[in-house]
C-alpha cells in the first residue's frame, strides 16, 4: 500500500489520494475497525470506521469522555492505535506522519503555548518544527496567521498574558500557518465569548469554502447544526452514525411543544387527541407530533380552556437525533 | 559524541525517514528547529537563573580566598572542598581560580543544572501541552529527541564557558597572573595555562553528557517536568553518595560521577591520560546506552498530554 504511492510524482496535494483504498471514494479521512485499548484495560475506541468525505465540515460530536479525543490524537499519529487502520488524506497513518502532518492543520484539547514566548515567537517555534516549511517566507506568513485570527495587535504580548479566548485564537492561527488539506479542529470555541465564536464560525465556513477539509469536534450540538455539512456521532467509544447533517436530523421526528401554564390540562387532552409520549416540563408540554391536522389540537385546548402562550412544532435536532439513536441524554459518559 | 557528530546524524535521520521530499531545500532546513530550540532555552528565565548563579560561584570562591589571604597568610591545604591543590596557588595565579572554580562546581552545580534542563527537555513539553503541536507540526520524535539532547549538550558547554570565564575575570581582577607550576612541579608560561584552562573546560563539559544522556531519558518516562528533574538531580545525589561508599568500589567505575575530578590531571607534566579516557569513554557509554533507551521509549510512546 505505502509502495505504489511513493512512486506517485505528485504526492502532495492531492486530495483524491485514498486511490488505494477500495471503493476508491474521496475520502479525507478513512479508519476501520480503528481501535484503542489503554493500558489497564479501558477500552477508549471500539472499532471505528469513520469516513470524512474531502471538502465536509465533518462535525465529530459526542459527549466528554466518549473517546473523540483518542481518535483524533490517533489520526495524527500521537496514539497507536491497538487495531485497526487509519488514512488521512489517503495515507496511512502514524506511518506517514511526515508527509501528511504538513498538509494538516491541528487544534488538539485547547491550545498549548509557551507564556515565556510572544504569541509571534509561539508560532515561529510551531513554524520552525515543521521540516517543510520555508523559513524565507516565515514571517510573512506568521503575520497573516495572527492578522486571520484576529491577533495582530497583541502578537509581540507575552502569552501567558494571554485571555482564554487569545490563547485559543493563537492555537487556531498555528494551525493555519501554512495552506492545509485539512484541518483538524477538537472543540475550537471553547473559551470563546459568543462574539468570538461567531468569528470562528465564519473562519471556518470561509476556510471551508476554499476547499480545505474542517474536521470539527464538540460536544456542542447546535455548534455542529449551524457549520457542519456532515457529522458522525460517538457514544462510550463507539460510532453510533455519520452522514449528512440534514440525513441525520431526517432521522428524528420532529416534537409538538404548548406553552402553558395549565400543563396538567394540556396533557389530558393531548392524550384525549391521541398523541403520543406527552412529557410535562415546567411551562411546557411536549409530545411526537400528530398525525392528523395540528389546528384540531389547538382548537380542542382552547375548547377546553387551556390558556395556550405558544403552541408550534419544532424541527427535529441533531440533539433528538442524538437522543433517538442513544436512547439516552447528551451526558458525561460514565 | 561531538554536537557536530549529532546534527550530521540527526541529517541522516531525517534523508531516511524522507526520502521523497526535495533533499537540496532540506538542507537549508535541517538546523531550524535547532536553532530555534536553542534560542527558546537560552530565552527562558530558569535558563539564565541557572548561569546567574554558576557565575556566582567563582566570585564567591575568588572573594573568600582574597578575605582569608588578606594579612599576608596562605590559605589551608584543600579548604572549601576546593579540588587538587588548587585553591592554595590561587593568591600566586589568578588563573587557578579557574581550576578551582570548575572543581568546586563539577560535583553538584553543574550536573544539577543540567538535570534541570534535561530532565526538563521533553517532560517540560508534555507537562505544557506543547509537545502534542511539535509532533504534529510535524517535528518528528527522532528528530526532536536529537534536537534536545544537541540543546542540552550545547548548554553543558555553555554552563562550563559561563563558570570558567567568571572564574578568569574574577582571578584576573582580584589576584595576579602569568607562568605558572603543574601539580608535577614544571612551569609553563600563561598562555599555555590558558590553553589548559580551555581544554579542562571542554573536558569538564563532555563529563557532563552522561547525566545529560540520563536526565533525557528520565524525561521521555513522564509527563511532569518538575519530576523530571527532582528525579535525574536525586539519582545524581544519590551516586555521588553510593561513589564514596569503600564497599560499593567493585561497582565504582560505572558511576558517571567517579572519574569526573579527573580534569586536574590535565595540569600534569607529561599529562597523565588513563583516568581522562577512562572518564570520557564512560560518558560515551552512558549517552550510548540512555541516548538509546530515550529514543526507543520516545518513539514508542502514546502521546496523551
């Protein structure tokens, strides 16, 4: 598998370089049966086969603790994995670190940054440790990095001066120092106020439509919603589904929802209407979705006296998407 | 091995691990990241605190003596743990001072700064996180291995420098100099001591590579810089202490520690060569052996930090 490509003129760049791989899709990212048994026996990744189409906003979603970490750590070459096989950008890894890793840019659990070192200096080191990269152009493009993000007036401060949001804004400019087919990003709005995730959001959209791959982990679903065009979700080590954002919340019903203050009343008469799975919550009564004319309900509250605030059917979400393939909520893994 | 030695295979290295990306702009590449590395540790406050106090050390020892001679006596045979017979000529010739500063200085501040330094080479960078962007920038793990024992044998040598030319300063201000005697008894003119003095220092600093080899290692086995370097400057404590136990001689000859005073038979005429090459070829051995031991934990390694 690693002979034939090495043989390739042109192994750079190009996107279509899981040409080895069956099926022979484009594929940026492609694992099978990618799995990590930690020392001591917990099983972190159980048998992984994720595929990122080139192009996606991959979101890669799941809550704390259900192993995104570990597979994005062992997509960039820093775990072994136990089994299984991973190719990024069509080779494999870890054993193709060194051609692949230039191409890639990365934000793993946070930033991490030396508080002797300016934000500039931070990332001229980041820079420097990266055997293709041409230190003749490197101050120019450590300056376009720190001018993407944001940071160009605060480059020459001490990083330990450095807010949450700077630091994580200086994490993001290291991994765009150089054009990369893909990025890989593990919860990039952490720590950002809302205005700054806005920003990063558009970075990313914009990055996007340039053509780069944005690999996205949160555990933020609405995050995932608003910039990802497809999504895999995990769940205790497992991957529970992938595919397009818009087939996944396909997936779930969608839930009526009343707002009242009569809840108790509300619930007796959707029942008498005959919808099921009625759940009372403070102010608001949820339920599926009738089948039959949804003006009949609200008519039959009014008729009851029901003092209806707000009655509508909300759009199925990736989170009751997430909750119907679980079965369980979007908590902490145990 | 020479830093010349390490950066020539720390080429090789990397033409083996790449052998298709273009090898005429490598080249010019090849030293960055050491350059960088070097630039980074001298920058650091510790870095410079380190210096600060082994410069220390040759102004203290050069005022005590100057304090201890002042009505005209000569000071006692081998006061302050002062080394071979040194510290007694110091009020002749400044230039023993800096015999005297390196003997004073080799036993413990100087191998406890390299520890530091060492065993903070790689832990210190998982313990802040930023070894994860380093390898995947990507650094390579060999590379950056051979880029930080490079880093640390260069500051055995600038540690060594630092004592040595503030010792020179401190003799040529506080005491007078010219010819001087060897421990043999000959005279030799002061340019010539200068360039023993030199070569002592070199000397001195290859001793180090051992505890510098040692304290790499202890840091690729944990994520925590602080321990680190407690451990390497504890295993170096407790060596010097098990190297002046009578019982523990048959073991004697493998603690790096136990030829390392023998720089002052530099200052012998004809110099007497079989504990030097007895001492430098024990160094090579433990950069050999824990160089190797390093690599094979730090390549093999999950990163979780």
């Amino acid at each position: 598998m690693d002979q034939p490509s090495a043989t390739e003129p042109d192994p750079e760049g190009s996107d279509d370089g899981a040409g080895g791989d069956a099926g022979g899709d484009r594929s940026v990212i492609r694992t099978r049966g990618l799995t990590k048994r930690y020392r001591g026996g917990q099983l972190a990744v159980d048998g992984l086969d994720l595929t990122v189409p080139a192009g996606s906003v991959f979101g890669f979603l799941g809550p704390n603790g259900s192993g995104k970490t570990t597979t994005i750590r062992m997509l960039m070459g820093l775990i072994e994995p136990t089994s299984g096989t991973a190719r990024v950008l069509g080779r494999p890894m870890p054993r193709a670190s060194r051609d692949v890793l230039p191409q890639v840019g990365a934000l793993i659990e946070g930033p991490a940054l030396y508080g002797f070192l300016s934000g500039r200096d931070n990332l001229v080191r980041y820079d420097a440790a990266d055997p293709t990269a041409d230190p003749r152009t490197r101050t120019t493009r450590v300056a376009a990095a720190l001018d993407r993000v944001g940071l160009a007036a605060a480059a020459g401060k001490k990083a330990k001066a450095y807010s949450l949001g700077m630091k994580q804004r200086l994490g993001l400019a290291a991994a765009l120092l150089q054009p990369r087919s893909l990025l890989v990003l593990d919860e990039p709005t952490n720590g950002l106020d809302p205005q700054g995730m806005r920003e990063i959001r558009s970075l990313v959209r914009e990055l996007a439509s340039d053509g780069t791959t944005v690999f996205l982990s949160s555990h933020l679903l609405d995050e995932i919603e608003q910039v990802c065009t497809h999504a895999g979700v995990m769940a205790r080590g497992r991957l529970i589904t992938q595919g397009s954002v818009a087939d996944l919340a396909a997936g779930a019903r969608g839930r009526l929802v009343v707002t009242t203050p009569d809840t108790a009343e509300t619930a007796r008469v959707l029942k008498e209407q005959g919808v099921g799975d009625v759940v009372i919550a403070e102010d608001r009564v949820t339920s599926d979705p009738p089948d039959g004319e949804l003006s009949d309900i609200n008519a039959a509250l009014v008729t009851a006296g029901v003092r209806v605030r707000g009655f509508a059917v909300e759009r199925a979400s990736l989170e009751d998407a997430f909750v119907a393939l679980t079965g369980e909520g979007f908590d902490v893994a145990g | 091995m020479s830093q010349a030695e390490e950066i020539a295979f720390q080429g090789r290295e990397e033409r083996r691990d790449q052998p298709r990306t273009a090898r005429s702009r490598r080249t010019t590449f090849r030293a960055t990241l050491f350059r960088n590395e070097l630039h980074t540790t001298f920058r650091r406050w510790r870095t410079l605190a380190l210096l600060a106090v082994l410069a220390a050390v040759p102004i203290l020892v050069g005022i005590a003596v100057k304090i201890e001679t002042s009505d005209g006596s000569s000071t006692g045979g081998g006061g302050g743990g002062g080394g071979p017979a040194f510290i007694s000529q110091i009020t002749n010739n400044g230039l023993f001072l800096v015999f005297t500063a390196l003997a004073a200085t080799l036993p413990f501040f100087l191998p406890m700064s390299i520890g530091v330094v060492a065993g903070d080479a790689i832990a210190g960078e998982a313990n802040a996180g930023t070894l994860r962007y380093l390898l995947v920038a990507p650094a390579g793990r060999t590379r950056l291995l051979l880029t930080k024992y490079a880093t640390v044998m260069t500051f055995c040598l600038v540690a060594t420098l630092v004592v040595a030319l503030s010792a020179l300063t401190v003799g040529a201000v506080l005491f007078p100099l010219g010819d001087l005697t060897t421990i043999s008894g000959t005279q030799i003119t002061f340019t010539e001591g200068l360039g023993r003095a030199l070569l002592i220092a070199l000397v001195v600093a290859a001793s180090l590579t051992g505890v510098a080899a040692l304290g790499l290692f202890v840091s690729t086995l944990t994520n925590s810089g602080i321990a680190a370097m407690a451990t390497t400057v504890g295993l170096l404590i407790t060596v010097q202490i098990l190297d002046q136990i009578p019982q523990l001689h048959a073991l004697q000859p493998y603690f790096f520690s136990h030829y390392w005073l023998s720089f002052a038979d530099l200052m012998r005429e004809p110099v007497y060569w079989d504990d030097l090459v007895k001492n430098l070829g024990l160094q090579a051995l433990y950069a050999a052996v824990f160089g190797s031991a390093a690599w094979a934990r730090f390549t093999a390694k999950d990163i979780t930090a």
